[in-house]
C-alpha cells in the first residue's frame, strides 16, 4: 500500500494535491492507520480526512529500495474484508475437547417444539410476548437470501432488536438483519404485530392496523431513499467502507402479521394479498417462520447510545454459540456478553463456565498486534474454540 501511496503522490506531484482513501480504494480506517504511521516519519501532511505527501516522500517514493528498508515485508497482505482476517498473523491456542456447544440439530428440534405452543397460545394479541422469544431465538427470522436470493453471508456479528435508523423519529423496525454477497450489503428490517391482528375485514378489505402496520415499511424505505441517511447510517453502524466499495447498499423490508387459517379462509383477500407488496418486501405470517441456519449462531444485539459514545449491547446468545477468531474481532466491542451466557438456559453448567472462561483469552488474543511473518492458524469449520 504504501509504494501505491507514494506512486500516486509522485506521479501527480503538486502543493494542492491531496490523497483520500478512495483515490487507493481502501478503507477510511486502513488509510488512517498507514497515515499515522507516515505522519511520524515525516512523509505526510494530514488535512482533514486526506493527506498530502511532503517533499521527504517525494524523494522516497524514487527509490523503491529505500521504501522496502524503510518497511520490510515479505509479501503483499490480501484485500479481505474485515471480519475474514482476523486470524492472519495471530496464531491461537484451541482447547482440545471442549464442552461442546448445542448442535443445530438439537437446536432446531428444541425450537419447533416450543414455538407453535406459544403461537397457538391465548397470547397471541400480546406483541411484546413474541418480540421477546424471537430475541431468544432470531433464528426464527426471515434472512434476506431465502426471501430475495440476496445477501448469503450474514455480518454485523448479529442481529438486531429495535434497531435505531438516525435521525427517525417514528416507529423504530423491531428487528435488522445484514448481511452481504459479492454485489451487495443486504440490510433487512423487519416489522412484526401481534398475530392475533386480522389482515382483512368480512367483505375482504384491508383492516386499518394492517394497512397501518404496511405504513410502517413504506417510512422506513422512504428514510432510505436519502443518501445521507445511508451515510449516517453506515457510521453508526460501523460498516466498514471495504465492504461498499465493491458493493450497493440494498435495503429489503419484511412484515410478519397475522395467522395462515385467516388467510385462507378469505380467497378475495389472499389473491389482492399476493399484489400489495412490492418487490422488495414480504408479507408473511406467523406460520411461516422456522429455525434457520443461517441464522443459527446470530446473538440479538441493541445500539446503547450515550452522550459519549455507542455500544452494542448484546440481548441474547444462541445454545449454539462457539468461539474463535471470527467472533472474537465483534465480541470485543460487545458489552453484555457474559450476561447474556450466563442467562441461556439451554447452555449446560460446565460449556457456560468454559465460555465465561474463554472469553477472557479471545479477548486478550484480539489485542495482540498482528504478526505477518507468524504462521497463520488453521481453522477447520470457521471457529477455533
């Protein structure tokens, strides 16, 4: 990176000229690290979000041999994003035969037991009841891949309750989900009702809380619409800019409302039904919803805003929670995490001490500097205990 620093200040050499993360299609936060570092050597000048080279490195970036003394390095670090590197230059110690964590198997079976009891409960006018068992198991969710064939890889680290859209001031979504594929970061807000609520009236005409509830989607989509919501809405979200330089933003929205049995039982209602939602949107109801792996490992997480700053607080974990390097980069800006272990009971007595144990380890093994001359660690199904 730096000789591509030093090349392009050289070739448009000048007093004005200025250099911004963009012109080196890196991130902001790569840029200012390498900046800094320049900054100390005397090689450049910082001016706001840029920097301009000074005449030292005009003079350095002349003589490639004094560039490779000056930073030796065995070989060019690979673009990655961020979260898929986090193990390079860090060699780990894994725990040989640890407690083991849930399977998905048994996951998925605990949750289909339990989740049509509380559907066909007397609660079902009770929105907040539902709101919280789908903070214990997002699972459940919809995934912007399975309903729009978009956004396979979920990222973030989790997903999402009462996610804040800045600067709106009406109805917060009640759940978010990102995630991304080669050509787009895929963010997926998620508006549940009770589902008790009806869809129609007798003579097939939407009621006023489902129209009220659709309401809710279009606001969110209009909010979208602004470029500088989306600007905002990257930075306190902390999306890396890597991961939109090669990508569009595409928000998708999703409603759960309301029984199948009700549905069906009003033919005229359940065709018009099938032509109200736009092509980025589902309406479905609460008979649709069933434990997926995609979702399978996702903790809940809550923005935590204060005057000084802003925390992801986490809500929940799943039984299947595990831990390795591709957790720990999230974990460590996590506050809550042990909370949230200590509180799911489906994780047994002797894997909840393991975690609480090992979190102290991941945590001390994120701050450890990078090393890229340390053989990189192998990581055999994503994790590393």
């Amino acid at each position: 990176m730096l000789d591509r620093f030093l090349a392009y200040s050289r070739e448009f050499e000048g007093g004005d000229t200025h250099i911004y993360p963009g012109d080196l299609s890196i991130s902001a936060r790569r840029f200012a690290d390498v900046v800094d570092v320049m900054v100390k050597m005397d090689l450049v000048n910082r001016d706001g979000d840029g920097c301009c080279a000074t005449a030292k490195a005009l003079s350095l970036a002349a003589q490639p041999e004094k560039v490779e003394a000056l930073f030796p390095v065995d070989e060019e670090v690979a673009d990655t994003l961020p979260w898929e590197a986090d193990h390079e230059g860090r060699p780990f110690q894994p725990v040989a035969n640890p407690p083991p964590a849930m399977s998905w198997d048994d996951y998925r079976a605990h949750v289909r037991r339990v989740w049509p009891t509380l559907l066909n409960s007397d609660r079902q006018r009770n929105e907040r009841v539902f709101q919280q068992f789908l903070e214990r198991h997002p699972c459940l969710l919809p995934d912007a891949y399975s309903y729009f064939q978009r956004g396979a890889t979920p990222c973030t680290g989790g997903v999402f309750t009462q996610p804040e859209l800045p600067g709106f001031r009406a109805k917060r979504p009640d759940f978010m989900v990102m995630s991304y594929d080669s050509e787009a970061l895929t963010v997926l807000l998620i508006e549940i009702e009770a589902p008790g609520k009806k869809w129609s009236t007798k003579t097939g005409t939407s009621t006023a809380e489902f129209t009220q509830a659709r309401d809710q989607l279009l606001q969110w989509k209009t909010w979208f619409r602004e470029p500088e919501n989306r600007v905002q809405f990257c930075k306190l979200y902390r999306i890396d800019q890597r991961v939109l330089e090669t990508r569009q933003m595409m928000p998708r929205y999703a409603l759960i409302y309301g029984r199948r049995a009700e549905v069906e039982s009003k033919p005229a209602f359940a065709k018009k039904r099938s032509e109200i939602a736009s092509h980025d949107e589902v309406l479905m109801t609460y008979d649709r919803l069933a434990p997926s792996s995609r979702l399978a490992d996702q903790p809940t997480l809550r923005l935590s805003r204060s005057e000084v700053d802003t925390k992801v607080e986490v809500v929940s974990v799943p039984p299947t929670l595990q831990l390795g390097p591709h957790t720990a980069r999230e974990f460590g800006n996590w506050t809550n995490l042990r909370d949230a272990v200590r509180a799911n009971p489906l994780i047994t007595a002797e894997r909840r001490q393991f975690l609480l144990e090992r979190l102290d380890y991941w945590d001390g093994w994120i701050q450890t500097p990078p090393n890229r001359k340390a053989p990189n660690s192998r990581i055999e199904d994503g994790y590393g205990e």
